[in-house]
C-alpha cells in the first residue's frame, strides 16, 4: 500500500442513514486517521431485493445526517450511474482520482462476511483495505465476526459501541407509527416527517 493521504469510503443504501452509520463514519475517520470520508448512497445495489426509496430523498438525508461528520463528503456516482451499482467500479474511478492515497473502504461485519459474494471481490482487496465494524444484532450483543474467508492483511478493525439499529427497524416503526427520534439524527427524522417516508410497509 502507498503511504499517501488515507480515504475512506463508505457505502450503503442509506433508507435511511440512522445513528450507528454516524457513529461509524466518526469512528473510521478518528481511529484510521481518515484525511475524507467519502460516503456513497448506492444506485440500485445489487444485493437488495427491495426497491429503494428516490435517491433524491436517500442523498438528501445522507447530508443531513453526516454533516455532523466534518470528514465526510457525500458523494452522489453511484446514484448518477445507470445500472446496478458495483463498489469495484467506483473503487477503480478513485483510485484514479486519488492515485497517492490509500484506501480504506469501511464497512459492518455483516458485509465484510459477504464480501466474497460481490463483484470482483479480489480487484477490491488489491485497490482497498476493509475496515470492518462489528455489528450487533438485535437479540444480541456485537458476535465475533468471521475473518475466515478475508486473506490475513486485507482488513482492519473499527472500535464500535455494539448499536443494534438498522434501517430496516426504522423504516417498521414509521410504517407502525412509533417514534424513531432514539434513531436517526434530528434533521433525519425531519425530512421523514415532512415529505412522509414510509408510511407503507414494502
Ligand atoms: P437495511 O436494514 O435496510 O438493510 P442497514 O441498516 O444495514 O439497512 P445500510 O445502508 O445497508 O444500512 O448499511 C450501510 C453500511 O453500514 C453497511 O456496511 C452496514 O454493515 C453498516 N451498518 C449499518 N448498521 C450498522 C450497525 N448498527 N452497526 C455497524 N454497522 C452498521
């Protein structure tokens, strides 16, 4: 790895960004000594049965809720980009954007598991290092999570308070009318409120 300026990217659906995406962009920018975190509301991952909500709507919660992140920079390419969204394509344009800087694509254990799962997942690991953040599940705490298929070398660990929160909750309590302030940032839960995100199930 070159020893230039260290970048972060963080990418996710964002539907929507709530606290534990927060504190984990905070924690990778101070524990990796990030210089940016470029945070990356993904196109239409993939991976995700469901339909997202507008990217219009993802992006504009995304800077409500990393604003608070001096590092951060949301970036829309991946919501500009026509197709399924692929993290090797997007790690390919920075590296040539950012040819001295080290990369360091942060991500939950959850899909630091499934890593091998997605697109070239071997061009991932030569252009970035993981930094991986455990990830707590609801009925339990932060469980040990499994490194056996990432070669030794390819991932470094981000310190996380175990926050079992997910999108997929909050999105059920707006549909069931429970309150999410507990959440997601204030402005998040703003823009929810005004423009009535999930409402509906689905
Ligand atoms: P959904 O419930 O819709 O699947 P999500 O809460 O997992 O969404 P994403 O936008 O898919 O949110 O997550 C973006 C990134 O943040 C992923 O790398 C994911 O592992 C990580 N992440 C999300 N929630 C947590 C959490 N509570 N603790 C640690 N990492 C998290």
């Amino acid at each position: 790895m070159t020893a230039g300026p260290r970048l972060g990217i963080f990418g996710g659906s964002f539907d929507p960004p709530h606290l534990a995406h927060v504190a984990l962009a905070r924690a990778a920018v101070e524990q990796l000594g990030l210089a940016m975190l470029r945070v990356l509301p993904t196109g239409q991952a993939w991976h995700k049965a469901r339909a997202l909500t507008g990217a219009e709507h993802r992006l504009a919660m995304a800077r409500e809720a990393f604003a608070a992140v001096p590092q951060a920079v949301v970036d829309d390419r991946e919501l500009r980009r026509s197709g399924p969204t692929y993290t090797i394509d997007t790690l390919r344009e920075l590296r040539a954007e950012h040819p001295q800087a080290q990369l360091l694509l942060v991500v939950g254990a959850d899909q630091a598991e499934a890593l091998h799962t997605w697109r070239d997942s071997a061009g991932i690991l030569q252009l970035a290092t993981l930094a991986v953040a455990a990830r707590a599940r609801p009925d339990a705490g932060a469980p040990p999570f499994d490194t056996s298929r990432l070669p030794p070398g390819a991932w470094t660990a981000v310190e996380l308070p175990p926050m079992p929160v997910s999108a997929t909750e909050i999105r059920t309590r707006v549909a069931a009318g429970q309150g999410i302030g507990h959440l997601v940032p204030p402005g998040v839960a703003r823009y929810i409120d005004l423009h009535s995100l999930y409402r509906t199930t689905g």
